[in-house]
C-alpha cells in the first residue's frame, strides 16, 4: 500500500530494489558527467565503486526506503533515516529529526516532479512520526542549482561543509 499523488504511486522500499536504485544511480552519474559535472558523484557508476552495492544494500534495509513507481516502475527513490551519516561532518540536531540520505530519480522520467512528490511524502512522514525536523544535506557546488531545488521545497540552508574537496549544504524544515 502506498501513496498516490499525480498519477504517482509511492510505497516502501526494500532489498528486492536494489538493481533498480543502482540503475537510477548509474544513470544519474552518467547525465551528471554528460553535463560537466564530475564532481557532485565522480565518474563511476555506483554499481562499480567499492562499497556502492553494499552502500544501496544498507539503505535499502536498515533506513525507511520509499520508491516513487509509475505505472508500476520503479521511477525514483528517497531514503530517510533518524540523522546523517555519522561519518559526515555535519553538526548532529539538538532535537529528533528525519534526514533524507537519499534522493534520486530514473533520468526517463524527468520532468515529472518526482523528486517533489518524494520530498511531500518525506514531510508527510516525518509528522507521521511525530517529528519536528527533517534535514538533508547536498552538493553545494556547481551553479548552487541542488540547493535551489530544495529550498524550492520548504527547505532552509543552514551550514555548509566540506567533504575533502567536495563541498556540502545542510538544509532544514520545520514540519509541525
């Protein structure tokens, strides 16, 4: 059971999407680059980094998966979990909160606003929970154009970070 929004079913994920979130993986590292931007993801296909696999594995099982479908296709995919990567250099939250480590659409389906039905059923889930705060954080570089798309979303930049070279933005939403 999931839900439907614009002609979007969204439902929980789980192990058995895992080639699927691999593919839209592989596939946004490859429009990315076809773009210029070797940067935000490098050059290689998640399916072929060390970890990549074992990466989407625990994503898959031991977050809250969500997998946006059309049609029965598995067309985009956002994971939640209860804060960031422990490794990452970001500030923890004072309060409970709800963290997207993941959002990532199939590149055939763009333009269909999967990404905002994805981040509305984020929203949604985090007041489910009885949370106050969701979070995420983002590639900052390039023309700033990530960040824009979710502050677009009701989100606010709050910190900026490196990750070695790599430069990151947390953004934040109050939901309650």
């Amino acid at each position: 059971m999931g839900d439907t929004t614009h002609g979007v079913r969204i439902r929980p994920g789980g192990p058995g999407d895992a080639p699927a979130v691999l593919k839209m993986l592989d596939a946004a590292v490859a429009w990315m680059n076809d773009r210029g931007n070797t940067e935000q993801w490098g050059t290689t296909p998640f399916s072929e980094k060390p970890g990549g696999i074992e990466l989407v594995d625990r994503y898959l099982t031991e977050h809250l998966p969500y997998i946006a479908e059309l049609d029965g296709t598995p067309a985009a995919t956002l994971v939640l979990d209860s804060g960031p990567d422990p490794r990452a250099p970001i500030t923890p939250a004072d309060e409970p909160e709800r963290y997207v480590r993941l959002l990532v659409s199939d590149r055939r389906f763009a333009g269909r606003s999967l990404g905002s039905a994805l981040l509305a059923h984020a929203v949604a889930e985090t007041r489910r929970a009885g949370v106050r705060l969701l979070r995420v954080d983002c590639w900052a570089g390039g023309d700033g154009t990530l960040v824009a798309f979710y502050e677009r979303h009701g989100f606010t930049a709050t910190e900026t970070f490196r990750a070695g070279s790599w430069p990151g933005q947390v953004l934040a939403q109050r939901v309650g």
